[in-house]
C-alpha cells in the first residue's frame, strides 16, 4: 500500500459519517474498540448500524494483539489516559499510524502523533 498510515478514532469515523466527507488516498486503520464504540450506541437503528458497518469495510480493522495489549499497559501506567482511549493510541503505534482525532486529551497526548480530521493531508 502507497500513502501514510492513520488511525481513526471513534469521533473522526462519526464527523466521517455525519458530514459526508471523503478521505484522501491513504492507508486507514481503526481500532476494534472504536467498532465496538460506534456499535454499541442505544439508539442507534438498524439502518445506522449496516451504514457503520459497510463504512468501515473500507478501513483496515485492528484487532487487540500481544503488541497492542501490552502498548495499552504501558500508556495506562504512564498517564491518566481512560482504557478505550489507551487501546486507540496503543494500536495507532502499533500500526505506525498517526491518529486522527477531534478528542483533546488524545489530541495532546505523549504517546503518539496525532492530527484532527479537518487537517488530514495526502
């Protein structure tokens, strides 16, 4: 694959989805806790859920590894960071992406690059 790598986290994937905006040619990753994330929301419908899904086909999915598990331990040791939060920023390094997000907290974090959606660049 040709590009740079990004991760994208639950609020980029839902800003992605509300406004209708088209990524440029990268590769794209996501967490399997930001599937979970968007999935698992109470009122989301039927309709909503089979859009989500065919959305994310498009993106490489990441599952928690050894790596991963072990990259979330050592950010949860090291910061304040909550758990879905550390699993995100542990498989954007385990990915060698850079994390796309509109959370300030990751947006500011010392783990990892990241950058908001509205900056992402080919």
């Amino acid at each position: 694959m040709n590009g740079n790598n990004y991760l994208l986290d639950t609020n980029s994937i839902i800003y992605l989805l509300k406004d209708g905006l088209t990524l440029p040619f990268n590769n794209y990753y996501f967490s399997i806790i930001t599937e979970i994330e968007l999935l698992s929301y109470k009122k989301i419908t039927p309709q909503e859920e089979g859009i989500i899904k065919q959305v994310l086909t498009n993106f490489n999915k990441l599952y928690i590894n050894e790596d991963i598990k072990e990259l979330t331990i050592k950010i949860r040791k090291n910061s304040m960071i909550k758990l879905p939060d550390s699993l995100i920023i542990a498989s954007s390094l385990a990915s060698n992406s850079i994390l796309v997000t509109s959370d300030k907290q990751l947006l500011n974090n010392k783990f990892v690059k990241a950058i908001e959606l509205k900056n992402l660049k080919d």
